[in-house]
C-alpha cells in the first residue's frame, strides 16, 4: 500500500488489490479512513471520521487532484 502523500495527520494511499475500481484515493488519519473516486470527485467510503474531517480531507483531495490521479495511474499501469 504506497503512501504517495502526507499532509498533517492524512495519509494518502493506494492498495495494490483494487484495479477492477475506477481512480481513487484513500486517506488514511488517527481517527478513521476514508476513499475518494478521483473522476470525479466525490466520497466514495467513510469509517469513523466526522463530517468535518472529511470536507478538510475533500478540500485536500481537490488541491491535489493532478498529483493523485499521476500517482494512481503511475501505481496501477506497471
């Protein structure tokens, strides 16, 4: 599971078992994780984050979204 990001506390990651989803995120915090599709944007799973968790995280992804979706079709096209 590549981390391809930290901001703060948030862990932005891929698992390496998921190809049959579309691009994706997950965001992984002391309190809980979370997944964001990347196309488009939208929460995808939440486990234990409270809801202004997930607009910082949402706004983070947003701020991010080139480099994510670069990294997740780095990760899953090798």
């Amino acid at each position: 599971m590549p981390t391809v990001l930290r901001i703060g506390s948030f862990r932005f990651h891929f698992y390496s078992d998921e190809y049959n989803e579309p691009p994706h995120i997950h965001v992984a915090t002391p309190d809980g994780e979370c997944k964001f599709w990347l196309e488009p944007i939208r929460l995808a799973m939440n486990i234990g984050l409270k809801p202004h968790e997930i607009r910082e995280i949402e706004k983070l992804v947003f701020k991010n979204e080139k480099f994510l979706k670069e990294k997740y079709n780095e990760f899953h096209n090798n």
